[in-house]
C-alpha cells in the first residue's frame, strides 16, 4: 500500500513545466492504444500536449485545505501559488480554510497548484473518489505505461487535483462543485480513459494526516536518540552508530526536509531550512544526539502549536449563514385574514376569522424575486423585500444596534437574518441569497480576514532576518577567518547558529497562555492572535450588548394627580399580559415582583402608538409619551428621561393620562465599567461606535467616564467598517461587539473580539471570543497578552545570546568542540520551557508541563495504531 508520503510530490518533481499552446481549444479523443502496445517518453510528453491543449479556459475552482490555521499560512500559500504561470488570480482563506483560484488552463493544471499547496504542508482536504470495478494493473498495461506516467496523465485532465494507484484502485481527488463546462470536459476526459461506463464513489481510506506522520517520525527518533546515546557510552563501533543516526535521520527528518526544500522552491527561508541545515550540518559532523534532538523539537513544536489553533478553531466554529434552509411561500395575495382595523387601532390582537392564506413550504433555493413569503413570530426572515401585510415587531438589534425591536407594517423594509418577535407578516422578496444584505456582510468579512495580517508574529519576524545571516555569513566567516581548506567550519557554524532553544521559545508560552486564557473565559485562535492583542493602543467598543446587555430594564413610576400605585400597577399589566414588546414583559414583572395581579382588560388591540383596551366601560391605553398631551409634571418626568436616554411609556385612561413609565435601554453588562477603567489604565485609547441613536450613546458613555467627543452614534455596519480601516492607518486596532453588524468592522480590525456571542457571523470573524458575559475579561486577556509577549522576548533574546556565545566561541577558537555546543542547546532548551510555563500562572506550572507532554504521547501513540491498523489492513486485503 503506498503511503501518504510516498503519494507527494514536490514542486520540482511533480509534473513538467505547464504546456502552453496558443491554439483555440480543440475537443478530440486522445490516441487509442493496442494491448500490446508500449508508449515512450515522447510519446508521453506528446500525449500530455494534446491533453492540455484540447481543453484551455479560464475557470474559477476553488478547494479545501489541511492545515491552513492561521492567516500567515494564507499569505504564505498565496505567495506559492501567484508564482505559478496557470494563477490569474487567487486568495486563501484561513477563516474556513479554502483556496480560491481563478486559473487559465492553457498554462497549467490544477493537479499542479495543489502539488505546490501540499508541498508547503496544505494537502486538499478532499476524499478521494474510486473508479469503481477498474484494475488499474490491467489499464496501466493495456496502455503500456508504468503507474507513475499514468497518474501523471490523469493529472493533466480538467478538474482533478491528485490521482494515485493503491490496491490496485484508481483514486481521485477532484475539485468540488465545478462548474458546468469544466464537469462536462471532465466527464468527457474520463470516459475516454475509464470507458463509456465508468463509476465513481467514495473511497474508503483511513490515510496518516501530516500531522500523525510527523509525530511518528518524531516517535521513531526518539528510541534511536537513545540507543546512539546508549552505545557511545559503551564505546561502540562507529560504523554501528552512525547507522542507527542515518536511520533516525531518514525516518524522523523526512517529513521536514522535504517542507524545507519545498520552502526554497517558492523562493521563502522559514525556520525550516534553518533547522534542515543544522542537521544535515550536525550528520556530517556526526553529531546524531544534535541532529536528532532537532528533529524532535521541531515536530513537536509544530504539533503544539498547530493543536492549540485547531482546538480554538473547533471552539470557534460557527456558521456565517443565519438564512433559514426553508421559506413559507404564499400562493395567492390576499390579506391576512380578516383583521379588526381602526383609525387609532389598525390592527386587532384576536381575528374575527381565523382563515389565513395557503401557504407551503420550500427550500430556501426556491425562492425567487417577487415571492410572497409568510414569517411568523419568532422566525428568521429568509430573504431582503417589504411587508405588505400586516404588523408586528423585528429585533434589529444585530444589524443596528438598537435595543429595542423595531415596529414593522405594509412597506416597510426586512431584511434576510434578522428575527421577526412578533407578526405574523406577509413580505414581498426583493432580494434573495448572495443579493441580500446579510450576505453582502459575510463578503466583507472574508474580504478583510483573507487579507495578509499587518502584524507578524516575533518568531517569523526573527527568522525571516536570522536564516539569510547563517546562510550567508557562515560562508562568509570560513573564507575571512579560517583555514580554507577547513570547510567543515561552515557545517559547524549551521549547527551551533540553529537555537533549540527558539523552537520552544513561543510554543510554550503559547500554551500556557491559551490555557489560561480559557481559565479566565476567553478563547483566542492561537498565540499569534495574542502577540497581536499585546500591541493594541486603540479600542473600538460597540455599545448595545457589548457594553450593555441590550436589554431594557424598569426605570421609574410617575404618578399623575390623585393616581394609586397599586392601582395602576395593575392596570398597566392588565393591558401588556398579551404583548411580547420588552416593555411590557418588564411591566408585568414588576407587578409580579409587587405581589399584585393584572386587572383584566377586554378588547385589547395593537395600534400605531401603543396597546388599546376596555376597562369598565372607559378605553384604556399604554402607548408612546408624547410631552404635549401630558400634565406638568408628567411632563417634567418625561424630559428628565429623554435627557438620560431612557425610553417612556404613558398610561392612560378615558384619553386621560394617569401615570408615566420610563425605562433604561442601556442596562450597563457588570465589568462594563472595569473595562474602561483597566484599558486607560493599559494605555489603551477607547471609543465607542454604535448603530444607536448618537444622543443615546453619548449619555451612555458618560456615565462611564468617556468624553462625548471619542463616541459616535447613528453609524451602520458599513460605516463601522470605514471607521475602523480610517483608525488603523495610525494605531493598532481592536473592534469589540456581539452583532454580525459588527462581524465585518472586527474583520477589518488588527484584532477581533466577539462578547457573549450568540451571532455566528461573530465567531468567524472574531479573532477572540469573551464566552460569559462579563467584558472585564477582556481587559484581563490584554494583560495576559502583554506578559505572553514579554516571556516571549526573554525566550527570543536568551536564545539570540546563547547562539551568539556559541558563534563566537567557534569564530574565535575557544571551542570547536560540537559536544559542548550540542550540551548548551539542549541546557537552553529547558530554561525556555521553564520560562515560558510560568505563564500558567493559578494552573500549575507542572500540571501544564505534564498535560502538554501528555497529550504529545497520546497523539503520538494514537498515530502508531492508525499506522499499524493501516498495515494490517492492507496485508489482509493482499492475503489471497
């Protein structure tokens, strides 16, 4: 059976240069081969050429990717892919892991720009499709072609991304969701190949991840390491320990030799060609303990971080989509049943008929423009358009921030995502699917997560400077202060200028970071993120469920001339009991509260203004306060509330007002005000940006102790965007919200943080998640962030020093004994483990350091199984 490993391929192995041929696409069969017949090289190449050239065109194609975790990942493999000749176009995204492509066929394959991905380390993440009932043997003969050139031509077709034989099985990786002309080429491809019949089904493969033969390497290295050890202590031949340091080598360095060459191939010098010399360097001077020890670190520093990402991406899975997968579509415009209508009272809480119109019920793809939809209380609107009839209430909170619902009749405007509280309602559609709003959100979220991050991480940062150094000035010292002829001097300058102790400088404070960043509520999408929040000087804070917890609470009572407390208590929940509004939920609670209960109210409708009622014999109302119909001091009670931005409902009775209820929209969530107080504190500027009324906002962020000048109301989800782009030119930026109103604004931001999120959209373009719903946490993590940070130096710069003395030490003839170097990294080593577990603060240094170790074990093991399982497997399957 061949192994996953053997299946890849590098850049500069995997096909020939891209075929280009300026001739207009011409459809033809390719040549049809005899039995007997054999096929030689040219023939090949000739055949691979009419391949390409009969299909040519410009297509987009897009697939999903193993290990794409982070968005310096996406920039890495968009730099791969733009140096391909077949790429127009193309974007990776790290938010849900996927690379887009616009490709010009006639200049390349897509089987080629998926070799360049997987060579990087980001394979497609895509199940391989079987030609069922095909010997690949007999076909492979019949064509007289070795397997190699066979999957080689199959390659070349339209839409296939991988192709390899395995028990004698033909296994595709084909890109999903083609287009309709790039299916039918494929199809037409295929059937010349696999025959007018040809079948294809989901392979059965249970294949070793990256990931699991990295840490098998990893594991096989590590019983090697210590039989060398073992046998130089027993002053064993030299030939019997340089074998087993070559086997170790071969099996446990595979992996990372073969990503550090791919590396240099796309023209990038990352940390793993660094460490690729210091083996290779560390072999020839064979020092295995030194070139194995290596190999060890750098697959399970990779492992840790890369299990942190996966773990916070898991956590932080969430949909973009709040369209609902069905629609109820009205056959015939009638009105909604035969509803109670007035002047003062429109619309009747019970119908006189309970006859409502047809409706079914379809899959969201059915619905078109023009569409009647029916939406009832408590449902998500599926699609943008207008009511065109009847009334109710929609939470607008998520797209404008607004606390409160918003009142909803004929022509007025829904829109796809939000909740309609109350209806029903019959809506016109004017825009469905990617023409709606919502949708137009979730591009712009994309949009600003696929970018590059402007701030890169101090490791990267690092290594993008050291490895051009020890390539280039290892060279350099050999010629200016050494004996010529001692070229050895190189090898050891790459051995001892590799830091062990920088493979772990930011792993481990990462971890133990992460984890305590959990402790305290937070989760964020890797240590990198962390870095990020560290340098952060300027925080973006949405108000209503961010710093508020968008609900309205009870504000006061204000009794009118001669009007008893009890009484209109009683009265006033008598006409909210059937209302949903958050006003009368906190006016019935609060006569709950009193140990009063409601007055019953008959006659009770929903008018423009309010609810409408009958109590012996007079008409009651609890409606919206209007300061010219009110008496003085009603009136008094009224403006004290506006100026505070509170709301205000007024009770009245024979269209006599009798009493005035106010209400706090802005409930202040608790930590709201530790918040502000820690990130001054921090250094940290604040402003506050809302879809609230700007009066509203402003009165509120007073109350927090912020100027009036840094808050700015009235501002849509488009507006936060160009708010925070406009912020970031000059500061490094964190946008703070709960509505996917805010999703694209903490897309555009450095860093993204979603409070208490309850909106999907957040969790995908959130950088960080608060998960309870206390905001202080935050200012929490930013302090956490910044000791992460420092760890993280102190790790880099003691490295840096130890790698210095070790240079120098060579550069100046103190020492050229690799042993005493080999000792002093590994010594290094632990003082950066150390260092970087105090970050697990409460937690226990040790419990982390044993949970960590743990769970490299149980990965590990867990790998080897899969690994036997698979052999055991394939021996049964070969076994007569």
């Amino acid at each position: 059976m061949s192994s996953e490993g053997e299946s890849e391929e590098f850049l500069s192995l995997e096909d020939d240069p891209p075929m280009v041929n300026e001739k207009k696409p011409v459809l033809a069969k390719p040549p049809q081969l005899k039995p007997s017949q054999s096929i030689n090289e040219e023939q090949i190449e000739f055949l691979e050429g009419e391949i390409v050239s009969e299909y040519a065109g410009t297509h987009q194609i897009s697939w999903p990717l193993l290990g794409m975790d982070c968005p310096d990942c996406a920039m890495k493999a968009e730099r791969a892919l733009n140096r391909l000749a077949q790429t127009e176009t193309c974007s990776v995204s790290a938010i849900d892991g996927k690379v887009k492509i616009e490709i010009n066929l006639e200049a390349g394959t897509a089987s080629q720009a998926s070799s360049v991905l997987k060579s990087i380390g980001n394979p497609p993440d895509v199940e391989f499709s079987e030609v069922v009932g095909l010997n690949a043997s007999a076909i492979v003969e019949q064509m007289g072609l070795d397997e190699r050139k066979f999957t080689r031509l199959i390659k070349k077709q339209p839409g296939v991304l991988d192709a390899l034989i395995e028990d004698n099985r033909v296994l595709l990786q084909l890109i999903p969701e083609p287009d309709e002309r790039l299916l039918e080429e494929r199809d037409k491809q295929f059937t010349n190949f696999f025959g007018e019949n040809y079948r294809l089904n989901q392979a059965n493969l249970n294949r070793l991840s990256n990931e699991q033969w990295r840490l098998i390497g990893a594991g096989l290295a590590i019983p090697v390491l210590i039989s060398i050890i073992l046998l130089e202590l027993m002053n064993a031949p030299g030939y019997l320990i340089n074998t087993f340091g070559i086997i170790g080598l071969a099996v446990g360095g595979f992996k990372m030799f073969r990503e550090a060459w791919a590396s240099i191939m796309v023209g990038q010098l990352g940390y793993k060609v660094l460490t690729s010399l210091a083996v290779i360097g560390a072999s020839i001077l064979q020092a295995w303990e030194e070139a194995l020890l290596v190999i060890i670190l750098v697959a399970f520093a990779e492992h840790m971080e890369n299990q942190a990402l996966l773990r916070a991406r898991e956590a932080m899975k969430g949909g973009l989509d709040r369209i609902p997968n069905n629609a109820r579509r009205v056959e015939k415009k009638k009105p909604l049943g035969n509803l109670t209508i007035s002047e003062s009272k429109p619309m009747s809480l019970s119908m006189a008929s309970p006859q409502q119109e047809q409706s079914i019920e379809i899959s969201i793809e059915e619905v078109e423009f023009g569409d009647y939809l029916e939406i009832r209380s408590g449902e998500l609107i599926p699609a943008d358009g207008k009511v065109v009839s009847g009334s109710g209430l929609v939470n607008a909170a998520p797209l404008t921030g607004e606390s409160l619902p918003e009142k909803v009749e004929a022509g007025d405007s829904l829109f796809a995502g939000l909740v309609l509280a109350r209806g029903p309602v019959i809506m016109e559609v004017e825009a469905v699917r990617e023409a709606t709003r919502l949708h137009g959100l979730i591009d712009s979220v994309h949009t600003f997560k696929e970018k590059p991050p402007r701030l890169q991480s101090s490791i990267e940062l690092f290594t993008m400077i050291w490895v051009p150094i020890v390539l280039v000035g290892a060279v350099m010292a050999w010629v200016m202060f050494k004996d010529i002829t001692d070229w050895k001097i190189v090898l050891l300058l790459w051995v001892v200028a590799c830091p062990c102790a920088l493979l772990l400088a930011a792993p481990i404070p990462h971890a133990a970071a992460l984890s305590q960043a959990i402790h305290r509520g937070g989760i964020a999408r890797g240590g990198d993120v962390l870095e990020s929040l560290a340098k952060v000087n300027l925080a973006l804070l949405d108000k209503t469920g961010t710093l508020t917890t968008g609900h309205p609470r009870f504000g006061k009572l204000t009794l009118g001339k001669n009007q008893r407390k009890d009484t209109v208590l009683k009265l006033a929940a008598g006409l909210e009991e059937s209302s949903n509004h958050p006003y009368a939920k906190l006016i019935i609670e609060n006569c709950q509260s009193a140990s009063l209960k409601p007055i019953k109210v008959t006659n009770l409708t929903d008018g423009e203004d309010g609810v409408y009622g009958t109590y012996k014999g007079e008409e009651v109302s609890m409606k919206k306060a209007i300061s010219n119909e009110l008496p003085k001091k009603l009136q008094d009670a009224l403006q004290t509330a506006m100026d505070q931005g509170h709301g205000a409902s007024v009770l009245t009775k024979g269209k006599e007002p009798v009493a005035l209820f106010t209400f706090i929209h802005d409930d202040v969530r608790p930590g709201a005000g530790k918040l502000i107080e820690d990130l001054f504190d921090s250094q940290v500027s604040i402003e506050v940006i809302s879809g609230d009324h700007q009066r509203s906002v402003e009165t509120f962020s007073q109350s927090l102790g912020l100027d009036k000048r840094s808050v700015h109301g009235d501002m849509k989800p488009e507006d936060k965007v160009k708010w925070v782009m406009g912020r970031s030119k000059t500061h490094i930026t964190m946008m703070v919200g709960d509505g996917f109103n805010d999703a694209a604004a903490m897309a555009a931001a450095d860093v993204g943080v979603a409070v208490g999120s309850g909106e999907s959209t957040n969790l995908d373009a959130a950088d960080i998640l608060i998960t309870g719903e206390n905001p202080s946490v935050l200012s929490d993590l930013v302090k956490l962030s910044r000791k992460t940070r420092f760890v993280l130096l102190q790790n880099l710069a003691f490295s840096v020093l130890v790698t210095a003395v070790l240079v120098w030490s060579v550069l100046s003839g103190f020492n050229d004994n690799i042993v005493i170097g080999v000792l002093v990294h590994e010594l290094s080593v632990i003082v950066v483990i150390f260092n970087g577990a105090r970050l697990a603060g409460d937690l226990g240094l040790w419990n982390l350091l044993t949970e960590l170790f743990k769970n490299l074990y149980a990965d590990t093991i867990a790998s080897f199984k899969q690994l036997f399982q698979n052999l055991f497997l394939a021996k049964e399957s070969s076994t007569p």
